[in-house]
C-alpha cells in the first residue's frame, strides 16, 4: 500500500506541475537590506552565533576563517598595498580590451583611468609553471604584459613569462584573494570590526573599478571561443569568482554605504554587465546552462529591486532572465528541464558524472528560492521529482555511479533528496517528505555500507551559511536498494542500457551498455562495463589528462579506450555533444519492471549504426545465475559493413588486473609473440599506439583468458573469460593505459587504479557478423577458481549462418545450452529446437531445470515446449518441486505426456485473485508426445499440473 501511494505521489507533482502555465512570476524582494545572499539580514548573525555557540565545528571553523584572515587584516592597516598589489592586473597597462587565440590569451589594448582586471591565461588548466603563492607574488606585477612565475622545469627558475603560458593561475590567484576579502567582509558584518571591513573594501574595490572598464574579450578567430568566454575566464561556466565577489559585497553593503556610496552605482552597473555577458555567451543544452543560472542567481539577489535603476534591470529582471526567458545560449529552466529530461525515465542528456550535478543543482535552484524568497519552485519543475526518483538507477551494487563517457566513478549525490525534502517541511508536503526520507535513509544506508573511517566534518566558509544538517524522521524506514532499481533500464536519450542481476554489494551482478547520446558522450559504438565480487572489474576509460589534452581526444574519448568493437581500425565520430544514439530490440524483463519476471536470466539486444564506416553493429548481453553468490555474462557482438569489403574487426576488452594469462581449449598457454600490428603507422587510430607491450598469435580455436587482480587485505579477485573461435582470427595481449575513471583513493586503491589495465584485443578479418565475438565472463574470487568447469561451442542445425551455440557447464553438474540466434530461423542442438533472438535451457542428471526464451518462437527440449505465434518472451522454471511459468503473450506450453491416457491433463493458477483452469490437448511434437496448454500472457506465476 506504501509504494502505491508513493507512486500515486510521484505521478500527481508531476501532472500537476505540467498543468501549470511555464511562466513563473517572480517575487519582488520583501526586504532590502543586505545581506540576503547566504543569510539573513534581520536575524543571520543571530544565527551565526547560536551556531558557534553549539556546534563545536562551526566554531571552528569561524575561528579558523578569522585566524587565517586576520594577519592579512593586521598587515593591511599598516601597508594596505601588501595585499592590495598582489591582484593580477593590469597595473601599468591599464588595458580594457582583451584579445584571444585558440584558447589563449594573445594580447590587450585600450586604456582606462585606472588599473584593470588581468584576463587569466589560456582556458585550459594545464601548464609549465607554477601558481605561486601569495607571499612570492610580485607586487604590482606587469612587465611589458608579463608576469613572474616559477618554471616546473628542473631548475624551477623564477622567470618573466607571457601569461598565455601560466594556464588558469591568474584567475585562481584572484579568486584567493577575494575569497580572503569575503570572509573579512562576513567578520566586519559580525562583529562591526572596522579592520576588516577596509581590508576587504580596498580589495573588492580595486577589482570591481578595474572590472567596470573592462570589456568582454574578443577572439581573434572569430570562432566558437568568442560564445563561450566570460569577463575573467575563457568559459563563462569558470566565472568562479562572482561567487566569493556577490558574496563579499552583500556582506559588505553596509560598510560601503556608509563609507562610499558614490561607489554602489558603479558595482551594479559592472555586476549587470558581467550578467549580461553570462546570459549571452554559454552553451544552453547542458549542465553549462545551470551554471550560468547560478552566477547569475547570485548576482540578482545582490542587486535591488528593478524599479531603483534607471534601466529597470535588478533582482527581479535577472531573476526572471534565468526562469522564463529564452536567449539563444542560456535557456530559461522551465524549457532547459523539458529539452534536457526524459520525462519517462527521469534521466539527464549527458553523462552521469555531470548528470548527478545537473539534478543538484536544479534542487539547489528550489532550495535557494526556498530560502532567500520563501518561494516554492518546485511545482514548476515538475520532472525533478523523477529525477530524484531516478538517480539509483546509475548504482552499481557498490553505490557506486556507471562511467560512460566524461565520468568518474562515486556515488550519488545526496542534495537532490535533502533539498525536496527541506521543500517539503518548508511548503507542507507530507507525502513528499515521506517519499525522499525513505529514499535518502536507504541511498545513505548503502553508501554507508561501502565507505569507512571517521564521519566527514562540515568545514569552511560555506558550512557556516548552508542548510543546517537535516534531521531526519525516525518514523520512516529505510527502503531496500531494489525498491528505486530495476533488473533492467533503458535511458534512450543517452543510449544507456543496465542488466542488473542481485543488488548485493559482493554478490550482485551488473552491465552497463552506453553508445554516444547527449552530451560529455564519447565516440565508442556499444560499450559496456562489467561489475564482480564487489568492484567494476571491467571500466570505462575516464576522461584523461583533460578536454584539451593529447591523450583525450586521441585515446580516452575514442574506441580503443572502451570495451567495444572497431571497424578496419578507424571507427570514430563526434565526440562531447553526440547524436549516435543505440537502438533497443529486445530486453527481458521489460524496462522498469520490478516484479513478476524470471530472476535467473537478463537479457538486452542492442544495434548501432557506425557512421565512419557504415557498419551495423549488434550486441546481445545477457546475466545467467548459477546461484545467489556466482553467475556469468554472456556477450555476442556483431559487426559487419553495410556495403561490404570489410577488412577486420577488433573486439576489444580491459579489465582490471596485474596479471593477464590465455590459453587455448586444452588450457595450455597460447604462442604468444610480439607484434609491431595495432598503430596508427598502419592507418588505423592513434588510440591503438597508446597500447604497448603487444604480443598476438593467429587461432581459430577456442580460447581463455584470466585477469588476476591483488588487492591487499583481500582474496584474489579473477575474470574468466572464454571465447569461441573463428577462421582467419588473431588474439592480441596488449597494455593500455589506466583507466581515469577512479577518484583517489576510492573503491580501489590508487596503486591498483593507476596500473596499465590488461586488455584483449581479438581481430575477426573480414566480417564479423557469421563469425561473430561470442564471449563468456566469469568473476571469481579465492581459491575456487569459479564455479564453471567447462565452456564450449556448438554450431547446431539450421539455415542462421550467424548463430552462436555455448554449452556451458558448471561444476554443480548444471549444463546451461545457450542460444543466440539474428535471422529468426530455427535451430537444432541434440533433443532441443529453438527459433528467436535468445534462449537457454537449463538442465541436471535429474531433468530439466528450466527454459528460457525472450524475442522467439519457439525453445523446447525433452517434450517442455514454448511455442509463439508471434515473437515473445516466456519462461518454464522447476524449482523445490514447484513450477513456475510466464509469459509476454499467450503461447502453447507443452509437457511430456507421462500422464494417464484416459484422463484429461489440466493446469491451474491464481490470476488478479481468481483460480484459472486451462485444460491441455495430446498431440505429438517431432516425435515425442506432449500435452499442450494454450496459455494467456502471465507474470512469473506458480501453476500446477493435475490429473
């Protein structure tokens, strides 16, 4: 009954909301003293300090914040240049435009009355020389345009370098110094201490007059780069500094005006302008868009009310720029929310590692008017609560998040639940509350199962004005994993597919699949991630040094980074914002089922089309359960030209591992020997050179391989692979660089995430679509081994040339026959018939176990028959002398007739409450007699066979 009403919850907010008209009326500001950005003006420092006063990390840190800003402070009333000099700008220039090349900085021109604000260096971070501290900054430095760094070269030599070369260092040097000036502005606020209310004046004026006269820079190419650059950084996205900047002068405002007033004018009017600029330039269909909302956010709420300017542009007017109106880079939320969610799935157009960001910040978005405008947003959003609901969806078992494309792995973010239900306590939304309290108690109950160590602390200026921690019901229980997860998911606006196979942290099984849709995408056709025995053994690539580094855009963002399949060695395509999306042709169970399927077997079938070389791409990925602790995956990937001549396809694999064997079907180790093949020199990516190490040998048998993992304090962690062998194949051994996918020190030590990742490379010459890469994964741990003893192929009877047929054999004396067929023509394999996309029969010394048949017609074995008239999904399962049925349609189900002749056979279940008797026919099927049952579409149901 619970779930029913949250799902009733769910679906009420969000047709609700679409019932709105989009245009949301904004506020004017009910109180005009400052500060109003992170606190309050009428009761903030009361609350300040009831926090000090109670909480032992909030005094803390404020005396931390006050320790270290003071000597600063102190200096400053003795030599109030000190500081003051050490602002990147341009002192002797005094320059008002600035000119940029290709990412960098080129020149400066013009001449304002007063020194101006020095434009940072080039718009990626990287560079050869050293951000220096503030102490061995030169005052007042500007030598003909250059500034004095230290080299990171081997002499570290101090040098006078053009600013193109110091990366983004300027920029941070001013960030650091306003943010000094702002917590000096929140202390003068508090405690009326002149001191520091002049320190942090002479800074932030110096800044704001220098920014007045500058204008927005101009590139000298004309190019893309002049959409994106901001007034103190190359993106409008890094315009971290309006932050720290809004942020000091609300705490400021009172100091100025009773000091300089003549100065607030000038403030807005350059706080406009660089809102202006945040509005026009941008990228609109992604996280960028949030972004630029935010500083633009910040500065609204800085600024009064509309009707005291001249131009009426204040809070109300920037406010409502970000809400309701459309430019052509920055798109009001309510039409970023719709172009950007899917509305059936809840999931964000771009990777998870931004996607987990995005949602935080659009609830920060209700937050933030919740607090500064007690002002409910959240009915005007109405798809974040999917969202919300969503996000377990990206969980590997470990909590952690899927890494396709720009991602690293972590887990989710937890705002998004805490800011609806702050939300909901604030509007007096019960049902919400209740809803993301559950959800928020059991997303932390499982990131708590995978972290140790002390709980984190609430550090640093922001902890002392954000949210106070959230206190939550005691009354409401924590829900299962499985309650927000599916078996399996499909996000089609990111190309994203899961097979989930058991939520268990250490026994759970898991795929991710993802092609290129949305944005932060890479160019790798249908990837896929492995999860085992607690860890994503099989991981995405990462994203590299950085966006403008070498190893990016040649390797961590192609196809030789990736689990996947290349074409002659040049498969590629547009990377970042990415339209070559997979299609789904098959899943079982459905999409977002959560009850009524067969839980032992997953299955997806997705195609691609890759567009360098026009090949159809096919790749059929299922989870078989041999019991609750162990399992296998199965991978059969196609791939062949669509207009032929195809020279080769290379399936690629890494996996995580020191050490990496092969072997062929006898197990003896395969003649491995080096090899100059895999390189750029040979027409194919520059990806390939990044392997090295390159040993391979020609086969056409079967063969194994095992990745061996160590990792201290643990039993041995090992995937086993076997895959079926072609004519006119070669097996490569190669190293690739580590996956950037890790964090620090996260999941996986860093002395195993920065190791070369052991990868296969098996090449297919010719196509691939007849002689297709058909693998079997297992994952392992300890002594075991794993739990299959052996894997082999068949070939069957039949007219599909591209069928694949793998009899794998457990040591419980289980034998799974598995079939995987693309032209929808029936095969025979010993006593079984089969006709579909995918099927398996399961069976012991003792009889069948079960059979299992998803996008078919027809899977039968010993006399157990399933049988579609049209292309279904049904299962026939014996367990603990029970039996089990299912179906997507209705079928003929046939058992071996061993009943007494003269008696009918009948079958009975229990359907919505009412018990069903379906009566069966004798007949006999290629020979065998069978008693056949027409039976109705069913969730998995227990039935019984009577006499």
């Amino acid at each position: 009954m619970k779930r029913k009403i949250v799902s009733v919850f769910l679906s009420g907010l969000f047709w609700v909301g679409m019932a709105r008209a989009q245009h949301i009326k904004i506020p004017s500001l009910t109180h005009t003293e400052h500060p109003r950005l992170l606190t309050d003006a009428k009761t903030g420092k009361a609350r300040l300090a009831t926090l000090i006063s109670r909480e032992d990390w909030a005094k803390t840190t404020y005396e931390k914040i006050t320790a270290e800003v003071s000597p600063y402070v102190d200096r400053h009333q003795q030599d109030s240049t000190w500081m003051v000099s050490r602002l990147q700008m341009y002192w002797n220039t005094h320059s008002t435009d600035v000119f940029i090349k290709n990412g960098a900085y080129a020149y400066a021109t013009g001449k304002a009355p007063v020194p101006t604000v020095r434009f940072t260096g080039t718009r990626d971070v990287v560079s050869q020389y050293m951000r220096p501290k503030l102490e061995d900054i030169k005052p007042y430095m500007d030598q003909d345009g250059k500034v004095y760094f230290q080299s990171k070269g081997s002499g570290q030599d101090w040098e006078w370098v053009d600013q193109s070369k110091t990366g983004r260092s300027i920029e941070s040097i001013n960030i650091e110094i306003i943010n000094k000036a702002r917590d000096a502005a929140m202390i003068y606020w508090h405690t009326g201490s002149e001191k520091y209310g002049k320190f942090a004046y002479d800074l932030f004026n110096t800044y704001m007059t220098g920014m007045y006269y500058r204008n927005e820079p101009i590139d000298l190419n004309k190019g893309h780069d002049q959409t994106l650059v901001g007034l103190s950084s190359f993106e409008v996205i890094h315009e971290d500094m309006l932050e720290p900047l809004t942020a000091c002068y609300d705490f400021l405002h009172g100091y100025i005006q009773k000091k300089h007033p003549k100065q607030l004018p000038l403030y807005a009017e350059t706080f406009k302008r660089w809102a202006d600029i945040v509005i026009k330039n941008g990228v609109p269909f992604n996280n960028w868009n949030l972004i630029e909302a935010r500083f633009v956010a910040c500065i609204a709420l800085i600024l009064e009310n509309d009707q005291v300017y001249p131009d009426k542009k204040g809070c109300g007017y920037y406010l409502d720029q970000i809400l309701n109106q459309t430019h052509t880079r920055q798109w009001a939320l309510t039409d970023i929310l719709k172009k950007g969610y899917d509305p059936k799935t809840g999931i964000w157009a771009e990777s998870p590692g931004y996607s987990v960001n995005v949602l935080a910040d659009f609830t920060g978005f209700v937050n933030f008017f919740d607090r500064t405008m007690k002002m409910d947003l959240l009915p005007e959003l109405p798809v974040l609560s999917q969202a919300v609901s969503a996000q377990p969806q990206y969980l590997f078992p470990n909590g952690s998040i899927v890494g396709f494309g720009d991602t690293h792995y972590g887990p989710i973010r937890m705002e998004p639940m805490e800011d609806l239900i702050r939300n909901a306590r604030l509007h007096g939304k019960k049902q919400q509350e209740l809803y993301y309290t559950r959800l928020l108690k059991t997303m932390q109950n499982l990131r708590q199962k995978e972290e140790s160590g002390l709980p984190k602390l609430r550090t640093g200026f922001m902890s002392l004005f954000s949210n106070p921690p959230l206190t939550l019901s005691e009354s409401v229980a924590t829900g299962l994993p499985e309650d927000y997860m599916t078996a399996t998911f499909w996000a089609p606006n990111v190309a994203w597919m899961v097979q989930r196979n058991g939520i268990d942290p250490h026994h759970g099984l898991m795929i991710s699949q993802a092609g290129s849709g949305g944005n932060h995408a890479h160019a790798n056709g249908i990837a896929m991630e492995l999860y085992g025995k607690g860890l994503i053994l099989a991981p995405e690539g990462g994203i590299g040094g950085s966006y403008f580094q070498s190893d990016y855009a040649e390797y961590y963002s192609q196809f030789p980074a990736h689990n996947t399949v290349v074409v002659d060695g040049i498969s590629s395509y547009p990377t970042m914002k990415s339209n070559h999306f997979l299609k789904l042709q098959g899943a079982y169970p459905e999409p977002g089922i959560k009850q009524g399927y067969f839980k032992d077997v997953t299955y997806s079938n997705l195609l691609f089309l890759e567009p360098e070389t026009n090949s159809n791409q096919n790749r059929l990925m299922s989870i078989v359960r041999t019991s609750d602790s162990s399992g296998y995956y199965v991978d059969v990937f196609r791939s062949a030209k669509k207009n032929g001549g195809d020279k080769y396809h290379d399936y690629i694999y890494h996996n995580l591992g020191q050490r990496l064997s092969l072997t062929d079907a006898l197990k003896k180790p395969l003649p491995l020997k080096a090899t100059d093949k895999l390189t750029f020199a040979n027409e194919e990516l520059m990806g390939y050179d990044y392997w090295y190490d390159k040993q391979s040998v020609v086969s056409s048998g079967d063969f194994n391989g095992r990745f061996e993992l160590d990792i201290p304090g643990r039993a041995g962690v090992y995937m086993n692979m076997w895959m079926k062998g072609y004519p006119d194949r070669e097996i490569f051994s190669v190293k690739a660089p580590p996956s950037k996918s890790w964090r620090k020190d996260q999941l996986i030590p860093d002395s195993i995430a920065n190791l070369p990742l052991p990868t296969v490379v098996v090449r297919q010459n010719g196509a691939a679509w007849e002689r297709p890469f058909v693998a079997v994964y297992e994952p392992a741990e300890g002594n075991t081994g794993g739990d299959i003893a052996r894997i082999s192929s068949f070939a069957g009877v039949g007219n599909d040339s591209s069928f694949a047929g793998i009899q794998v054999e457990s040591k419980n004396g289980m034998i799974d026959y598995i079939f995987a067929g693309a032209a929808a023509e029936s095969i025979k394999y010993q006593d079984i018939q089969f006709k579909g996309t995918y099927g398996m029969a399961r069976a012991k010394a003792d009889g069948l176990v079960f059979l299992f048949l998803t996008d078919g017609n027809e899977l039968s074995k010993s006399g157990y028959g399933l049988f579609a008239g049209k292309s279904a999904s049904a299962v026939l399962s014996f367990k603990d002398k029970q039996i089990f049925f299912s179906s997507s349609a209705e079928i003929n189900l046939t058992l071996p007739d061993v009943y007494l002749s003269d008696k009918e056979v009948s079958i009975s279940f229990t359907i919505e409450g009412k018990l069903k008797r379906i009566i069966g026919n004798r007949l006999e099927n290629n020979g065998t007699k069978v008693v056949s049952f027409m039976m109705p579409a069913l969730n998995l149901t227990e039935i019984a066979i009577k006499q």
